[in-house]
C-alpha cells in the first residue's frame, strides 16, 4: 500500500459522500470495502476518557461512519481481567483491513488484527 501524508484535512481532499470514518462506536457494521471509499482510521482512542468522541466527529462533518465487524464474527472470551474492547490501535484496524482486502474473509482479517488481550475470540 502506498501511504502519502499532507498537512491538509481529508475533508479538503475527498469528496464527503466518499469518505467512511471507522469508529467502533458507529450503528452501521462494515460489510465490506469499497475502493471508491476513503476509509479514515481514527488516530484517537476513545476507550478511556473520551467515549464516543471519533463517532461525534464524524458527524459533526456529516461523514458515513462503519465499525468493524468484531461482534458478527467474535464472542467474548472469559478472562482474568473481565476485559472486553473493541477499540482498537491504528495498526491493528489497518492489519484488519489489509488482510479483507487480501482474503475477502473477515474471520481471517478479524484473527489477524485482534489480538486475545482484547478479550474477544472468533465464534465457532
């Protein structure tokens, strides 16, 4: 993948109709990747302080938003901690999506990403 980085906001870049902001606090579940999209990986975490604060964003700017499929494909697994998260580092959302793009199988993509400390298995 070819990754360019610029000081201007992708809202001056894209056209808003093509730009899917990834947030795991969104209702619409991403079913798959479309390449007349520009997906933005958010590079905040919204787990602790800031609850639901890349969804606000995203619709502030009146954007499409998805989040990955994690409770389609995956269970909660017991753990010591009793830790279950969705949020996930920018790394790990874009090992997600490259290895879709890759395999077009969210189960391999969602296994490839996630790591067990998230408190999340693939289901059966």
């Amino acid at each position: 993948f070819q990754m360019d980085t610029t000081p201007e906001s992708y809202l001056d870049l894209f056209p808003l109709d093509a730009i899917v902001y990834l947030t795991p606090d969104s209702e619409n579940v991403l079913e798959d990747i479309d390449a007349n999209k520009v997906y933005v990986l958010g590079g905040l975490v919204d787990e602790s302080i800031h609850k639901k604060l890349t969804l606000q964003r995203a619709q502030e700017q009146s954007l499409q938003t998805a989040r990955l499929p994690i409770r389609e494909y995956m269970v909660k697994t017991v753990n010591t901690k009793n830790y279950h998260s969705e949020t996930l580092a920018v790394n790990q959302v874009f090992d997600v999506l490259s290895t879709y793009y890759e395999t077009r199988s969210w189960p391999a993509a969602l296994k490839a990403g996630i790591s067990s400390g998230k408190g999340y298995v693939l289901a059966d």
